[in-house]
C-alpha cells in the first residue's frame, strides 16, 4: 500500500483462514484481491473471500533440504534449481512488478518446468517410490504447484513468506526459552 508492504500478524487459537475471514469484512468491496502466502494447510484459507493464494517455496526447498542426505543427486538437483530461481529474484529487485513478472517468466518458469518435468520422471519412471520421504516431498511440489508457482502469474506475488517467518523467530524462541520462568 503506498509503495510499503503490509505484512499481517494475527496471533491466537484460530486456524489462519478464520482470522482471515475476520479481517477481510473490513476490506472496501470494490479493492483488489489480496496476494495470500501461507502454508499449504487447507484450513488456512478462508472461504468466502477472493484471495490470490501462494505458497512458500522455500518450504517446498526445505523438504528437500532435510532429505539430502538420503537422496543427495535427486534432492540437489531440485534444490539447485530452485536455488537459481532465488538468484533470478534476487536481480529483480529494482523491477516494476510487471517487469518483475516477466522476468520470471523468461527466466525462472524454465527452471521450474525442469524442476517438475524432473520430479515427475522420478516418480513416473518408479526411481523413487511414491511413500518414500521423498516421494512425499515430490508429492507436496506436484500437489501444490499452481500455488508455489504464483510468481510466474501474478506482479508482486513473493516466492516466500520469509519475512514474517523470520519476524517470528524471535517470539517463538522466546516462548520456549521463558517457559515455566519464575514458576
């Protein structure tokens, strides 16, 4: 909003989609459908309201990142891959959204395309099986990859929501450190 980005921290018992919900009532009718990061859990959407819905592609890198050293070839090429596809962000970031969005186009949505053209052959050609820990993982990209691949569609859409993950770091540690302090 004025060039300034609005990151929303809603803490409590609900589940995101109904703290959501909540707030979106507050929205004037006529604005934009808001970009929505969050994780792939269905209970953090909420119904009733356009959103445009992305997830984390870092979450995505990191189910891979756990596995590496079981699947080392199959999980540093995903990783790698997605790897370039940060660093292309990364040259991005004077860019209008538009210009933003192209770029990505022209230069991520083929690695991307490789990335799922790769975990499909894995699993089509029954080089890793589908219950494994990473056939899960291939599963949760292939599953979820309109999402994780927002980027490519729509201006401004972000890769990952690390900055509030990050920005949460500091209570969540602070809650496990300060338990049962002076009780």
């Amino acid at each position: 909003y004025d060039d300034k980005e609005i990151v929303l921290f809603y803490n409590g018992t609900k589940h995101a989609g109904e703290n959501l919900a909540r707030v979106s009532v507050h929205r004037e009718p006529d604005t934009s459908a808001p970009i929505y990061m969050c994780d792939a859990l269905s209970r953090n959407i909420p119904s009733g309201f356009k959103l445009i819905v992305c997830h984390c592609l870092t979450h995505a890198f990191r189910k891979f990142d756990d596995l590496q050293n079981f699947y080392p070839d199959e999980c540093s090429y995903v990783m790698k891959h997605i790897s370039a596809v940060y660093d292309q962000d990364e040259k991005t970031k004077q860019m209008s959204p538009e210009q933003r969005m192209a770029h990505h186009q022209k230069y991520s949505a083929p690695l991307m395309q490789q990335i799922k053209d790769y975990i499909a052959k894995l699993i089509d050609d029954h080089i890793i099986e589908p219950n494994s820990p990473l056939g899960k993982a291939i599963q949760y990209m292939q599953r979820h990859w309109f999402e994780l691949t927002q980027f490519l569609r729509v201006p401004n859409a972000p890769l990952d929501n690390n900055i509030v993950e990050q920005a949460l770091k500091v209570p969540i540690r602070g809650r496990r450190t300060w338990l049962f302090y002076k009780t």
